[in-house]
C-alpha cells in the first residue's frame, strides 16, 4: 500500500501508486480545467505532487507546453537566478562486483583495464582539475568491497582535501559510490562530503531486478532505501537520479518524485539535487538495445516538469549531453552542470590513452575555459561556490534560504567571488575581459548594500593575489 512515511521501498515507491498516477494523467491529459488548475498551482512557485507533475508531462498540447516552459524559466531564475555552478567528476577506481547491464564496468568484461588510483595518483589527478580550475568534484567508483572498500573512499576524500597547489582547492567532495550502511554513511559526513549521490536507474522493480542481474546491486530494497540510510547517519544533502533510456519515462518520473515526496514526509527536506543521466554509448554497451531511449523533445521537457515539480532542488546534467542540449536544459531549470569531464579512471593526467576503461562517452568535450565562456555568453553566471556546506546550510537550512529567495544576498555574491577567482587564476584573455564586464554587470544586481561593498572590496583583494571569500 502507498505509503510516502514509509521506510520500506515498496510501500513508498508503491508500483500501484505510479501506475494509477499514468493512468490519472492519461484520462486527464485532454482536460483543460484539471490542465488549468495545476497551471495555476504551478504558478505559485511552491512546487506540484507527483501526479500533478505526470499531467503535465502527458500533456501534449503546444500551448500547454509554451506554459510548462515559460514557468520552468522564471522558476529557475526566481530560485537560483542566472548562476550555474561548476564541477568535475573523479573516477578512483573501475573495479566492480555488479553485473549492470548498461554499464561496462560490470564485472565479466574482462577486457577494459582495471585500475584503482594510489593516493599519489588521485593527488595527481586533483592537481590536474585545480589547474583547470575546479574547486567542487563528484568521485566515482565501482562497487566492490575489497578493492574499494569504505577505508579507501576515506583516504581519497582526506587526500583530494589536502592536495593544495598553487592558489587552487578542492572545496566540496561529492560521493557517488554504491548504496552502503548507516555506519559507513557516518564516516562519509565525517569526512566532510558535500552531497551523497546515487542514482536508482529504474524505479521499476522488476526491470530493476533484470538490469542488475547479480552482485549487491540486485538488492531493489538496499538500493531504494540508500538515502533513508544517508540521512540516519547524518547526511543531509542527497542527490536523486534516474538513467534514461532504461524503462518507460513516465514511470520513473512519477516515482522519482515520489522519492523526492519521501524524503520530504519522513526527514523534512526533499533531495538537494536531481540529476538527468540519459544512457551513453560505452565499451561492450550499446544504447540501442535498451528500446526506452527518449528524445530530446521528451528530455528536455523532463527537466522542465522537475523544475516546475521541484523548485527548490538543484538540477544537475553532466557532458554525456552536448552543448546543444545543455544549452537548452540551461534554460529550462539545470543549475549545476560538469566541464570538461573524464571519465575514466586517471583520466586528467593522461588524457591521450586509449580510453578503455572510460565508463561512458562524453559528448560535450570542451574544456573548462571553454564551457566558461560559453556559459557568459549565453547570459549565466558560472559559479565555483562551496560555500553553503562550509558554513553548515545544508539540508533544511540551505532550503529555507532558497524559499526566502535571499540568493540574490548569498549565492549570487559568492559565485561572483570565485569567478573571479576563476578569471584570475585561470581563464583565457578572452574569457577574463568577459567575465571581468559580467562582474561589473552583476555588482549592481546585490540588493544589499554591505553585501555589494563586502564583495566590491573582497574582488580588489582578489585581484592582489588573496583567495577563498564566502558570505
Ligand atoms: N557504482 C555506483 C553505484 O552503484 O551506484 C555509482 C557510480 S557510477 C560510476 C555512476 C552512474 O553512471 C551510475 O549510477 C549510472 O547511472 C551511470 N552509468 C552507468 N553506465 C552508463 C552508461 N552506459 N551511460 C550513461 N551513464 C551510465
């Protein structure tokens, strides 16, 4: 039975529930009263349920689109205004004792390397993204209790947060391991990691059960329950995601917000991101034999269903996309997005290799400098801001800012700090005069008048070499 106070997977991410909100959608997806009236609920900015959210992605209707649209970009720009902030992922270590379907790090493809970084590689590595400028990392790894037990993932985390090079710093560790116990997430809080990541793939049971035929993985329930786990052992912020293309895009979407509703109901804040994965071409994977692949049409509107569902979480798409679909995803309600991503393991010191153990194909392939630029020009704020989880807004606290929409006094400063930094440290001729006007530009847009002369007087001292300001 539904149940969103649940703590048992199937009770909150109830199949019957999910089914009975498609077929709600359906039989009212023609009908304009139902259509207008979660509009105007839209309209209020405070989010929508998971079966309101499903009516309007059934909704086929051009104008009722145009609406859709137009009320993912002003629910962007209310809530996080015209900032986008940056990071990379960190692979550490391609062994895996799963057997995932779509993913080749599964463990009977015996022909990519394995390989798991030392801690004077993974220095290495994190050496090589300050140089590009990244102060925010996502680190990956395959599941696999020996090789990369939770000793391990600690010891990387203590080591990326010390590798201090020139005026660079990694600032915010995010995790993207495996679904793990009450105790290990514990450790994890207590190695200062920002948001704890894990995608659920499928929200359907059964699919899920096939997609992820043997090792710890299979277990839907463990899986499922991850982040109940995460927050138990003190982890506030927690990020969602589905993998595209793997089963029927309504369904997950209605179950992912679900999830999203769960957490809300049972710890009093919803996740702190979503990311939209769609699956990539990789090694012994073929997307085409996975027949649920989503157009970008569909895609995109997903993202702006979210936005509209969800305004207060962060939204996030990674380089499996291309710039052109960034782009418009930028605009539709993503707020974070990676540069110049690799993707497999010991990737940024050696960039040139035969890239076999990469775990999937990046699209957008631009680097840093680049994607920067781009970003400017295209009317954003690229932002290297950590500073909520440095100063303890996490959870709750970093949603109540959002709700009383002081970005504009808070968020927006900081990332004009660090791009600043950015500019400095980093960038291209080109890409600092572009950002040195956006800054002039933006100033003005600080509503408080001590937070526009503390930013004004932090960006002089910037200039003269100093670093690291946050409000
Ligand atoms: N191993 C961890 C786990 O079990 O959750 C997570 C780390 S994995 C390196 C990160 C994510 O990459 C997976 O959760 C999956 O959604 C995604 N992924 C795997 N294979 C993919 C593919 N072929 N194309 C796109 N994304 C893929």
């Amino acid at each position: 039975m539904y149940d969103p106070k649940s703590l048992k997977a199937e009770e909150f991410i109830d199949h019957q529930e999910v089914l009975d909100s498609l077929a709600w959608a359906d039989a009212h997806k023609d009908d304009k009263e139902t259509i207008q009236a979660v509009l105007d609920k839209a309209r209020l900015h405070k989010g929508l349920s998971h079966r309101e959210a499903s009516l309007l992605l059934a909704c086929d209707d051009p104008d009722v689109n145009e609406q859709i649209y137009k009320l993912a970009k002003e629910i962007k720009q209310a809530y996080y205004g015209n900032r986008i902030v940056l990071f990379a992922p960190l692979y550490l270590s391609n062994y895996c004792v799963n057997g995932c379907v779509y993913c080749p790090y599964h463990y009977k493809n015996k022909h990519i390397p394995r390989i798991k970084l030392t801690q004077e590689q993974i220095a290495k590595e994190v050496t090589a993204l300050q140089d590009m400028g990244h102060k925010r990392l996502a680190i990956e790894t395959g599941e696999d209790p020996v090789n990369n037990p939770i000793e391990y993932i600690l010891d990387s985390i203590k080591t990326i947060y010390s590798v201090k090079h020139k005026n660079g710093a990694i600032r915010r560790v995010n995790v993207n391991i495996a679904a793990t116990t009450v105790e290990n997430y514990r450790k994890l809080k207590e190695a200062g990691i920002g948001t704890y990541i894990l995608f659920q793939e499928t929200y359907h049971k059964e699919s899920y059960e096939q997609l992820h035929p043997t090792g710890p993985k299979h277990n839907y329930a463990y899986h499922t329950e991850a982040m109940d786990r995460a927050m138990e052992g003190g982890i506030d912020d927690v990020g969602l995601g589905v993998l595209f293309g793997l089963e029927l895009y309504r369904y997950e979407f209605a179950a992912l917000l679900m999830h999203a509703e769960h957490l809300e109901a049972v710890h009093g804040v919803g996740p702190h991101t979503i990311s939209f994965p769609r699956i990539k071409h990789a090694d012994d994977i073929d997307p085409n034999a996975f027949d649920n692949s989503i157009s970008d049409e569909i895609f995109l509107k997903i993202i702006a269903c979210a936005r509209v569902a969800v305004p207060y979480t962060g939204m996030i798409i990674s380089t499996r996309e291309g710039a052109d679909v960034r782009a418009k995803a930028l605009e539709l309600g993503i707020s974070q997005i990676s540069g110049a991503s690799r993707t497999s393991v010991g990737g940024y010191c050696e960039p040139e290799r035969d890239d076999s153990s990469a775990q999937f194909d990046v699209s957008d392939k631009r680097t840093l400098d680049e994607v920067i630029c781009w970003l400017m020009k295209l009317g954003f704020v690229p932002s290297f801001c950590t500073a909520c989880y440095r100063e303890g807004r996490t959870g709750d606290r970093f949603m109540s800012l959002c709700k009383s929409n002081q970005i504009l006094n808070c968020c927006h400063p900081n990332a004009l700090m660090t791009l600043k930094e950015f500019l400095e440290d980093y960038a291209s001729p080109v890409t600092k005069l572009i950002g040195n006007e956006l800054i002039k530009r933006e100033i003005p847009t600080i509503p408080n008048e001590k937070i526009r002369a503390f930013v004004e007087k932090n960006l002089a001292k910037i200039e003269q070499g100093e670093r690291d300001f946050r409000i």
